[in-house]
C-alpha cells in the first residue's frame, strides 16, 4: 500500500467504526458501504450522503472541487472526516 491507500484505509476504517457505534450494524457491513469509494468520490460521497445525510452543500461542493482538481486522497478524507464526525455525534 502507498502512503495515500493507507491513509485512505484509516479514515474509512474510522467512519466505518463510528458508523457501526451509531447504527448497531456490524463495521464489516458498514465498510462493505465504502467497496470503490475512490472510483468516483464525489458521486460515493452524494450516495452515502443520502443515507445518512452528513454533508453541507458546502462541504458536498468541496469534496467535488477536490476530486475535479485530481485531489482524491483529500476528497476521500474529507469526506471520511465528516462522516465519522456524523455519526459520532449521533452515536453520543
């Protein structure tokens, strides 16, 4: 794995346990959710979004410019960030 996979993999690793805190669903179900998030970030992002409606316009646009500007890694970890950061304020 190369620095960015692996920290692509940590994040997630993060959101999918967070999720698995808030939802009661098993962290392996949840990272099943995250299985090619980084083909299309954005278009992952608005997916998981409609589930569990954790992004902004804002922070929807960002995560956008961000993958549109060959960005991915941050795109990715934004929108980990902000998922992770969701369900842990739904989970306390």
């Amino acid at each position: 794995l190369c620095t960015a996979d692996a920290d692509q993999a940590t994040f997630a690793a993060g959101a999918a346990t967070a999720l698995s805190r808030a939802t009661g669903e098993a962290v392996g179900d949840v990272a099943k959710r995250f299985v090619g998030f980084t083909d299309n970030v954005a278009e992952s992002a608005r997916k998981l979004n409609e589930q569990y409606n954790f992004l902004t316009a804002a922070q929807y646009a960002n995560i956008k410019a961000l993958e549109d500007s060959g960005n991915k890694n941050a795109a990715v970890e934004l929108t980990m960030r902000e998922l992770e950061a969701r369900a842990n304020s739904t989970a306390a």
